[in-house]
C-alpha cells in the first residue's frame, strides 16, 4: 500500500498542526506511526480516515486522492475499519448488537447474513460467549476486542487504528496486541498510532516518527530502531527504551 502526502495542511483555531506536510509512504501490511504527545499522529490518522477534512493539499491512498464531497466521504468510510482508543461502542447495545449495527445500517446487509458474519468474528476473537452482554459487562481487553471486531467484520480495504492499547493494562494490552498481529499476519493492511515500541519494532513494514506536526523520518523497524537518522527521533528513543 502506498500513502502520500502532497501539501497537507491543517489547522484548528490558531493551532497548526501541519503546515505544507510532504511524504511517500510505502508499505506491505503495516505502517506504525510513532512519536510525542501532541506531535499530529492522531489528526494525521483522522485525516486518512476521512473524518476531518485537511485545510490544503491531498491525500492519496494507492494513487486515488481521497474525495473532497461529504457524499464520497461516507462511500470511501465505508471501506475502512477505524478503531479508537475509548472503544466508541455503543452502551445500550450488546456487543452482537455494536457489530449488527454497520452491517444493516451501512453495508445494507440482511439481519441474517450480518448476524452470521458478525457471529463469525465474536467466535474468532473468542467473544462468542460474550455476544449478548452490554460494554458495562464486559474488560477493558474485551471491550478493545469487539472494537476490533466491528472494524473487521466490514471486511475493510485498511484498518485504521488510535492507540488502541492506552487505557489497558499490560495484560490486555498483550492480548489486544497479539490479536492486531495475527490480523497483519493475515495480510489485512493496517495504520496504527501507537507508544507499544516493542509492537512497532516487530509488527510494522514501516515506522513512521511524527513530531511537532512534521513527519521527520520513516524506515523499516529494524533500521529506526538501531540508529534512528534525526536528532529528535534519537532523543525519542532514548526516553522511552530508558526503561
């Protein structure tokens, strides 16, 4: 998959967040984005998910530029998986139901063949038996799994994911993790934000370091990870290996 970048801008109220940003990604499965808080990871995914549109320049994704009209937008949605940190799902709803709800509503499935599909994928994230509890009943590794399972069960072209490990703790956060590898394994690619460097370096075809809105190096894992080229991709790794 191939991601460029030509002439990105955005900016909310007075906060620039890019200016004139500029890259040609590459990548086979997975693409990992990387670097401080506040650095842009998070807008730059939403920006290729299509939900927040840039104030200048393009986005293309396998040399199609993503659609300026709203109307587009909602058909080019449709076949991405987008999974954030806080879960997004539904509380009023089962975690079956959270599922049902893109397929019948989105894709126009039969409430037959969603529910087979979205039962399929419950069964192969091994939350079957928790199909009909509600987000309240259920962990937070839990609550992470049917996130990704509502992304996957569309059967999207990319799976977009936000830090999806930052509010488990390390045993879930291992499970969510091992479940996003087996899903790169299978070849569906995926752009994750994320601090899990131990994921990064042996998930992603590539390592992407953003920082202060600009995209200041992308390499293959095992590259960034032993010598890192700038200064500020360096000093990056220094603070969060140190321990």
């Amino acid at each position: 998959m191939k991601l460029e970048l030509r002439g990105v801008s955005k900016r909310f109220g007075r906060q620039q967040i890019f200016e004139n940003l500029s890259a040609s990604l590459e990548f086979q499965h997975a693409l990992v984005l990387v670097g401080p808080s506040g650095g842009g990871k998070s807008t730059l995914l939403r920006l290729l998910a299509g939900l927040i549109p840039p104030d200048s320049g393009t986005i293309h994704l396998d040399g199609s530029p993503l659609p300026n009209d709203e109307a587009a937008l909602r058909a080019y949605r449709t076949h991405l998986g987008i999974v954030f940190q806080a879960y997004n799902l539904f509380p009023h709803l089962s975690a079956l139901e959270n599922i049902l709800l893109p397929l019948t509503a989105v894709l126009g499935l039969s409430r037959s063949i969603a529910t087979e599909r979205a039962m399929s994928v419950l069964d192969r994230f091994g939350l079957a038996d928790h199909a009909h509890k509600r987000p309240h009943a259920l962990s937070g590794g839990q609550l992470q799994r049917v996130a990704i399972a509502r992304a996957v069960a569309i059967q999207p072209k990319l799976l977009l994911l936000d830090e999806p490990t930052s509010a488990l703790d390390p045993e879930m956060t291992a499970e969510v993790l091992d479940l996003l590898a087996e899903l790169r394994d299978e070849g569906r690619p995926l752009i994750l934000v994320t601090h899990e460097m131990g994921f990064a370096r042996h998930t992603a075809d590539m390592v992407a370091f953003v920082s202060g809105g600009k995209l200041l190096e992308a390499r293959a894992p095992e590259s960034f990870f032993s010598s890192p080229s700038h200064p500020e991709a360096r000093q990056f790794l220094e603070r969060v290996l140190r321990y």
